[in-house]
C-alpha cells in the first residue's frame, strides 16, 4: 500500500509527460538524484573515508548541474549510517578531494574521472549524456532509470559494494 | 445425484483460456490515467531502490509503480504485504484484496471471485469468470473457465505483486476477464540473487522452499528454485474425515536478459507435480509444465514492443476409475505502445493461441468428441486521449474469435479526470463475455449408460454490460482512500435446462439474464512510522431471473450463491527494526441460497529478524474458530485453523 501513496503523485507526473514529451522530463531527474543518496547504504568506504562517524557524507557534482534544487529537497534530514547528506558544487575534481559520491553529468566529466581512479570515491555518470566513466552509470531501459556497476573499477577505488546493489544493476563489468 | 457427480467433474474435470495480456496485465490500464501537474523527489523518499528501479518515466511503457492510479477498481497486494501476512498460498493471499470473495472448500479447492457470480457447485454450476495470470500466462483451465488453484503456486517471496481489478477488463485480455482480473507478478532474478532457505511447519500443515539466484554473464542472471507443500485432511460439516489431505511439488527457473540498453529478454518455467487424496474413486495426480519467453524492445522514443509466447501442459488424472485429461497449450503475443502526437497514446496488439484437450472419460462423464483442437485469436487497439488540463479518454475494441461461437466485439470507453494532485475520478462503460468451453458444449455425463447431462449445442456468450464510476484520493502522505460503484446488466447466463416430456437429458443454455450493483471501498492510513491500519468493504446486490421460454428447472440461485457484504481489517505494527506484528480480521456476511452463516476469521504474523541472513516467524489462519464452514456443507468441507512456526534463511 505504501505503493499506491507514492503513486499519486506520480502518475501525476507520468501524465504531464504524455502531454508534452518534448519538454524536459523532471521525474528522470527526481529519480537520479534519489538513487545518488540510495545508493549509499549498499557501498562501503575504507574507514579513512569518515572522519567521525557523525561526519557528513559529501555528495559532489561536478559540472553542469542537472538536478538544481531537487537534489537538496531530496537529501534534507536524511541520514546515511549516522551521517547527515552534504551536497557540494564543484568546477573541477582532484585526488584527495572532498567527497564520498561524485556525479559528473556531461561527457567532460570521463576525463576528470580518470584522474580519480584510485580514490575512495563513488564515481557517478549518466550514460544517456556520454557518461561512460563512472563505477555506477545510469541508463534508460523500457522506460525506467537503470544503473550499470562498473565493479572493478569501485575495488580499484577500494570500494565494496553489495551483492544486493550488483544484483538490481543491469549489467555489472567485473 | 446430479450434485455429486458434477462436482466430482468441476474438481476432478478440466480446462481452457482467453487472452492474456503481457506483463503486468493491469499495466494495460495504466494509459488510461489522467494527465495532471507535477510533482517532487519528496514522493520518491520512501521508495526502496528496487521501487525506485521501476518507476516509469514515460507514461506509454505503462508504469506498474503507477497503476495504482490508473482508472479502475484495482487493489495491489504488495511483496511486503504478502511478507507479512503469514499467506503460503496463492488463495490465502488473495484474502488480502478487498475486491475479490475468497472461500475455501477443502484443504486444496477455493472459490475466487469479483463481484459476486460465484457460482453453486449444488446446482452444478461452478467459478468461472475470472481471468488470472501468472507472469503472463493465462492460468485458467480453457476446459471449463475456471481455475484449478491446486495447480498454481509461486514462491512467496519470488512475487513482486499481485494486481486484482475487479470488474471487466475484457477489452485488453480478452474473454474471460468478465468479473475480475487477477495478475501476478514475480521478481526479476537480478532482485532475487543468492541463496534462500525457508520452510513453515505446523501441526497440519508444511511447506518448504530452496532458491539460489545468481549472475551469468555482465547482463545475465537466473534463479532456481524448488518448493513443496503437504496439508492434512479437512473435516466435512458432521466433523467426519473428508480424506482430502494432499501433497504438491514445484520447481522452476527464471532467466533475464538486457542485451543492450533497449532490450529486455525473459526465459522461465515451471514443472509441478501433486496428489489429492479422496475419499472413494481413487486420488487425483496433478501435472503442469510450462516455458515462456518475453522480449520487450524499446525505442528511444519511448515506444514498445513486447512478443511473448509461452507453451503449457496441465494434466489431471484420477487413478482408480480411468479420468484423465490434459491440455496443451501454445501462446503467442504481440503488443506495442507509442505516443500519436502530443496528447495521444496508442497501445495496439494481437495474438493467437491454439489450445489441444485430450479426454480419457469413464461411465459417469466423457467428451464428444474426447480430443480437439481450438484456435483462439484476437486483435485489439487502445487510444487515450489527453483532450483537457488534468483530464482523459481512452477508447478501446478487442475482435476476438472463438472456436465456438464466431468474432466477439469487446468495446470500452474510459474516462478519467484529475482536478487536483490528489483526486482521481474515473468512469467507464465495458462489454464482457465469458465464451463457451468444451465444458459447455461438448460434455456428456451419464447414468447406467444413459446420458444425464449434455453439453448444449446451442450454448453460446454470457454477457455483461458493465458500468463502473469511482475515484482516488490521496488524503495526506499518510492516508489514501478508493471507492468504486458499478451496475452490471447481465444477459444470456448459463442455466441447466431439461428436454421437454422426458426431462433427461439435461443440457446447458443461456436461460438467465439479471443485473447487480455494488460499492467496494478500501483505504489505509499510517499513524506512525511503525503502525499502518487499512480497512475494506464490499457491498453486492445481485437479482437473476429466467428468460422467456426457459424451464426453470433449477432456481436463479444457480448463478451465484454471494456474500452481499464483506470486510476487513488490517493493522501493521513494528517494533524497533527487528519485530513486525501484523493482523488480518475478515468478516463474511451469509450465503443466501443455500444458506451459510455469516463469519469473522482472523490471520497473522509475528516475524523476528535476528540478524541481516535468518528470519524467525510465527504465523496462523483462521484463528478464530478451530474450524468454520465458508460454503454449504453438501459441498465443501470446513475451514481449518492453521498454525506455522517459520524460518527463512538468506545467504
């Protein structure tokens, strides 16, 4: 039942976008910006990723920002594991940077991720914009927000991530 | 005499079909929903990522996340609620829908029905105008309409949810979706992954299940699994044995496959095997095996399509006095969406399926002709239309050809209106048929080599004219409420007739015509975080009369021996993270003819997680009566109260 509360308001939307398919589809991005702070309980940083374990867990994007104000209302008063979501807006990433999740939206952002290879950070991209370089990618299917797991690229940052997560992902690259 | 024996064909007999719509088949309706204003990631917040997995971002792939809105009497029984009810069956989850009349009639036979027209197995006439899927595949017997629900089982925890509409869908699915459609839905094998060890035991009961999931490939995973169940007897209303104690075995696979980014590929089966005891006639062996294959390709666009063809074998046998029938199937399926402009929306498919019944008889009943071939096929188009802000027409036709009876047209009109976020109000007209079967048309049942009952050459289509009003509001985040009314105008219902002057044989025709109306209503509200309570009811007034001409040989009642009211009552408690307590009250008005009383009956679970890998439960049926009657004594035995003690195991 928790269902049908949920899909009010949904519907609402999916019928907005029956009615003017050219326009930007806002629910995608709803979604997206879900799954950046879902998908947090089902990884594991090495303990050197926290400060404390009341310490902010850093979401990052890097470039163009799709998701705008959505991603705050999104993440406000929710907790991961104890620490509170922090969403960041940055330029340009480096090794050694700020941040547990990183989105990099546009083609450009491939580039940037290599130079983030070995680093404790979860690595977003979006296929549908050319994002091809990140641990987890989001891809259309049939209509629906999907994700592929790069995996050996999360252990090469030295993350572990769960059979549950691997086992919703379309595809996992090992 | 008549009674006994045509039971014995209705539970022992069997089988045949109608179309089957793919996937979720309740999805079908979701393009009907009304168009509305926007909304915001907060309805996103408390979805799980395998809910979030299936949100749909274009109204044409047809959503399931969002049927629960669209334009029709529909009632979702979720994987959690399933979880926590402490159902094993697929009837006794059933129970779950405030939409649908449950009643059981021996430890392994229940009547199902939407909006009354049950049947009255003492004046031979038997549930048949329900059409259930699972996974896509029709499940009703194409022999008789009905369902064998001792035949159908799916691991719990493999549904993803169970759809039930109640009233005609008949324009989408076809023929047998008269008074209700039920649809369920199992997981993909990518949520079902590792290992899964479970069982529930109790004193009558047990039932116990094995499933391993795992990947393949990059893009490739599967599951198998094995799952089996035993009841004991049930006692007959003078509290004597009914030596219906029974056994069933089931196992199976599902294999999901994403090629590219586009496409989606599924593979799955199950083979089945099971024994009824009974008490004089020997026990009935029970065997269905079945493979199915999806393909849904998707275009940039956001326009599908979907193939899906699937091969069943369902087989029923009695051992002592040579009854035997099987049925094969073979299924084929095509549909596909897109958007026709900016405010239309096009769903347009067809499909054929050829079906094969074979019939060993015996002295009391046999077939004419014994074996037969029939084709089936239909073509049916959908168009919605967004023609206002918030509100929408949706104009459908199925042609469907039936073996017996020629082209039947199955027109719908459906309207919904969203003034507000959070107020749906929807109407709609629809034309049903339940077409006739082999069970109607080709049966002989014979005394001392005499024939009794005859198939009726003439039989053709029950109909239905229904027409149907409700709406969804959506209170508050933490409450929702649905209502919906309809008046069904029936025509041409099956009836026993007799032969003038020498009364046998007596043979099936479309003596009956009548009307009923109704309000089903249900709703939930979350008091806490950690207490959920939901309520239901269903109010049914059906009046039946013979046509001009008819003998009237049995009474009206023969239609339908219906509840007028039902209710129910559900709470849902946690404690901390680790405790949930959930409660099912039901309450089932009288029977009127012949009468049962009225009954309340509740079911539950205590479930203990106590750790991230075991789950310990307790759980029970019918706990209120250690056994009660739900149909007339003549043919049903008492339902018993069960208790199970279970474990889960998840690696």
């Amino acid at each position: 039942m928790a269902h049908i509360r949920v899909c009010v308001g949904l519907l609402a939307l999916l019928a907005t976008t029956a009615s003017a398919p050219a326009v930007a589809q806002p629910i995608e991005y709803a979604i997206k910006a879900s799954y950046l702070y879902k998908f947090a309980p089902f990884v594991q940083w090495p303990p050197t990723a926290f400060a404390s374990p009341t310490a902010p867990l850093t979401i990052c994007i890097v470039g163009p920002d799709p998701f705008g104000k959505m991603l705050d209302d999104a993440v406000r008063g929710q907790r991961v594991n104890g620490h509170p979501i922090e969403i960041r807006r940055i330029e340009a990433v480096h090794p050694g940077i700020a941040c547990n999740i990183l989105f990099a939206g546009s083609e450009a952002g491939n580039e940037m991720l290599r130079a983030m290879a070995h680093e404790p950070v979860l690595t977003v991209t979006d296929r549908s914009h050319g994002g091809t370089g990140g641990m987890i990618q989001f891809v259309t299917i049939g209509g629906r927000v999907r994700f592929a797991v790069n995996q050996a690229a999360a252990e090469q940052g030295g993350l572990a991530i769960s059979s549950k997560l691997l086992g919703l992902a379309v595809s996992v690259t090992r | 005499m008549l009674i006994g024996q045509e039971e014995s064909v209705g539970s022992k007999g069997a089988f045949l079909i109608r179309h089957a719509g793919i996937g979720p088949a309740v999805a079908l309706l979701l393009s009907c929903a009304a168009p509305a204003g926007a909304q915001s990631v907060e309805d996103l917040r408390d979805l799980s990522l395998e809910e979030l997995a299936n949100v749909s971002i274009s109204s044409v792939s047809k959503s399931s996340e969002a049927l629960a809105d669209a334009p029709a009497a529909i009632f979702v029984i979720t994987h959690d609620d399933i979880q926590r009810s402490g159902a094993t069956s697929l009837p006794e989850m059933l129970r779950l829908a405030p939409n649908l009349y449950v009643a059981q009639s021996s430890s392994n036979t229940y009547t199902i029905t939407a909006r009354g027209l049950s049947g009255n197995p003492g004046l031979v006439n038997f549930t048949n105008k329900l059409l259930v899927l699972i996974d896509g595949r029709s499940v009703y017997s194409p022999f008789y309409s009905g369902v064998f629900w001792d035949m159908q089982d799916v691991l719990p925890d493999d549904i993803e949810r169970i759809e039930v509409v109640s009233g005609p869908g008949a324009t989408l699915w076809g023929a047998n979706a008269f008074s209700g459609v039920i649809n369920i839905t199992t997981r993909r094998s990518g949520e079902t992954q590792g290992l899964l060890v479970g069982g529930d035991a109790g004193a009558r009961a047990r039932s116990g299940e094995l499933r391993y999931g795992g990947r393949l490939g990059g893009n490739l995973t599967a599951r198998i699994y094995l799952r089996g169940l035993s009841e004991d007897e049930t006692l007959n209303a003078s509290g004597a044995s009914a030596h219906d104690d029974w056994w069933r075995l089931q196992g199976g696979f599902r294999l999901d496959w994403t090629p590219g980014e586009l496409d989606a590929v599924t593979v799955q089966g199950d083979v089945m095997n099971g024994r009824i005891d009974a008490a004089t006639g020997g026990d009935t062996l029970t065997r269905n095996r079945n493979l199915l294959a999806r393909w849904t390709h998707s275009q940039k666009d956001g326009s599908a399509y979907e193939l899906q063809a699937y091969y069943d074998r369902s087989a029923r046998e009695i051992t002592q006095n040579g009854g035997r029938l099987w049925i094969d199937t073979y299924d084929l399926y095509l549909q596909h969406n897109n958007m026709v402009g900016t405010k239309g929306d096009l769903v347009w498919g067809g499909g054929v399926r050829a079906y094969r019944f074979n019939t060993v008889g015996n002295d009391s009943i046999y077939f004419l002709p014994p074996k037969r071939t029939l084709m089936l096929a239909d073509v049916f188009a959908q168009y919605g239309w967004a023609f206002a802000p918030g509100a929408k027409l949706t104009l459908g036709v199925k042609l469907e050809k039936d073996p017996y009876v020629g082209t039947s047209v199955l027109p719908n009109a459906r309207l919904a209106w969203k003034p507000a976020d959070a107020l749906l109000l929807w109407a709609s007209i629809a034309r049903a048929v339940r077409s006739p079967t082999p069970f109607d048309r080709d049966v002989v049942e014979a005394v001392n080599q005499k024939p009794l009952l005859i198939g009726g050459a003439a039989f053709r289509n029950e109909k239905l004219t229904a027409f149907e009003a409700g709406t969804r509001i959506q209170a508050s985040s933490a409450a929702s409420f649905s209502l919906s009314a309809y008046y069904n105008l029936y025509d041409d219902l099956k009836a026993l007739e007799i032969t003038p002057i020498t009364t046998v044989p007596f043979y099936w025709a479309n003596a009956l015509k009548g009307h009923s109306y109704g309000l089903e209503a249900w709703g939930d509200i979350s008091l806490a975080r950690w207490w959920k309570l939901r309520a239901g009811l269903s109010l049914l007034h059906e009046r039946f009369a013979f046509k001009p001409g008819a003998t009237r040989f049995l009474g009206a009642n023969q239609v339908g021996n219906d509840p007028s009211r039902q209710a129910t009552l559900g709470s849902s408690f946690n404690i901390g993270r680790t405790i949930s307590i959930d409660a099912n009250v039901r309450y089932v008005g009288p029977l009127p003819d012949p009468v049962v009383h009225s009954y309340c009956e509740l079911g539950g679970k205590i479930g203990w997680r106590v750790n991230d890998h075991v789950q310990l439960s307790i759980s029970g049926t019918n706990l209120l009566h250690k056994w009660h009657q739900e149909l007339p004594g003549d043919v049903a035995s008492q339902a018993p109260r069960t208790i199970l003690a279970g474990l889960k195991w998840r690696i």
